[in-house]
C-alpha cells in the first residue's frame, strides 16, 4: 500500500516504512486479489496498521484475474472512520 500523510505529500511503501498507524492522510490499497491483496487483506492493513482518513482502492477490474472491487473491500473494511474513494478511469480526487 501506499500512503500520504498530513505533513508530507509525498508517498511511501509502507509495512516496515514507519509509517503504519501514524498520521496517514491517504492509502492507495490494492484489491484485485491475483497478484496483489485481495479486498479482505487491504481491509485489514487499512483498519490495523494504517488507520488512514481516506483510503483509494486501486488495482482491480483491469482483467478478468483481478476480481476484487471496491464493495468487497468496503464490507471488508466495516466500521470506521476512513472513508473510501473508489474511482473510475480518468476520474480525479482531492483530499
């Protein structure tokens, strides 16, 4: 996963980084579930190590291998506080 925080507009891998559950403005998850986490696992890495405000699914629906979406991954992610930003292709967010 990637993530922003507020202090810092750059983004970082995280895992080991030193930036789970700090002060993560945004998380870029991956979700398609072939070659990357599937929604369930990004779920958890959002809710448990990275606590971010807003979180992006990305990586999903490119190719038939790729079956996660962002409504597995949002049922996944259950209660929260972080909200999720699903986009479309040539779609663009401000956070």
């Amino acid at each position: 996963m990637l993530v922003s925080s507020d202090d810092e507009h750059k983004y970082t891998a995280t895992f080991g980084s030193g930036r789970e559950g700090g002060n993560n403005r945004a998380a870029f998850g991956t979700i398609g579930g072939h070659f990357v986490m599937n929604p369930a696992d990004a779920a958890f890495a959002t809710k448990n190590y990275l606590k971010p405000k807003f979180a992006v699914p990305i990586h999903y629906g490119t190719f038939p291998q790729l079956k996660g979406t962002p409504a597995e991954y949002t049922k996944a992610l259950g209660k929260t506080t972080t909200k999720v930003m699903a986009i479309n292709p040539g779609d663009s967010l401000q956070f």
